[in-house]
C-alpha cells in the first residue's frame, strides 16, 4: 500500500508542478501533461442554464461536454428553442473570449448583449433569471 501511494504522489506531482501554458480555448486546467493517461473531455451537467454559460466556458474551453437537461427542455417554447438559446449563448461567450474579453467580469453582460438578437435566449433568460441555489447545508449534527 505504501508503495502505491507514494507512486501516486509523485505522479500528481509530475502534473502539477508543471506550470501551465494558458489556452483559454482549452480551459484552465487541461493543457498540462496526464503522463500515460489517455485523453479527457470535461463534462458539465446538473441545473445548468444559459447563465451558466460564461463560467462554463471560462472554465471548460470549447472542446467539452455541456448537458443542458432543464435548461433546454424548460424553455417556454419548446426544446428546439431551448436548444438555439443554449447555442446562441455558448457562441457568444467564445466569441467574446476571443475578443480577449474576461468572462467572469462580463459575463452576464455578453448574454444580454446576445439576447437582443434571439428571441429564444432572450425568452431563456426571463426563465433563468431568478433560479439561485442558496440553501442551508443539510447535514447539520
């Protein structure tokens, strides 16, 4: 077991004091080197929605898996729509990295500004708009 574990630690530290060449079209933590490992592609799924877009991009890069269960199908008209809304706002977030805008800074901004021009993301938005996931830890003993 000991040896496993001390195989394990240097192999996160190979990884990880390796500074990071900054590509912010492949996120900020997948361009340093997995060793052996084969390829990864980040996923984001559970209660996201337009929104959610900048920070995911930010985050994520272009080339990941972004799984908008409700914020598609809860589009008030319908999932095609949703689905055009989540597009219009993935586009104009990576539009606006490549500007060299910061999305954490103006990232709401980038999606009002992209609203203007589609009807289902402006729509998408008026859904999102109030959903806040602010509640008290529940495991409280």
């Amino acid at each position: 077991m000991d040896i496993f574990i001390s195989c394990f630690l240097q192999f996160l530290t190979s990884i990880l004091i390796v500074p990071l060449k900054k590509d912010r079209s492949r996120g900020i933590y997948f361009t340093q080197d997995w060793v052996s490992l084969p390829g990864v592609l980040p996923v984001a799924s559970g209660g996201i929605h337009v929104w959610h877009m900048p920070a995911l991009t930010e985050i994520f890069g272009d080339d990941s898996v972004l799984q908008f269960g409700g914020g598609t199908l809860g589009h008030p008209w319908g999932n095609a729509p949703g689905a055009v809304a989540n597009r219009v706002a993935l586009e104009a977030c990576v539009q606006a990295r490549n500007e060299g805008r910061d999305l954490a800074r103006e990232g709401n901004e980038i999606i009002r500004e992209a609203s203007k021009w589609s009807p289902e993301l402006a729509a998408a938005c008026e859904v999102w708009k109030g959903i806040k996931f602010e509640f008290p830890a529940m495991d409280t003993l």
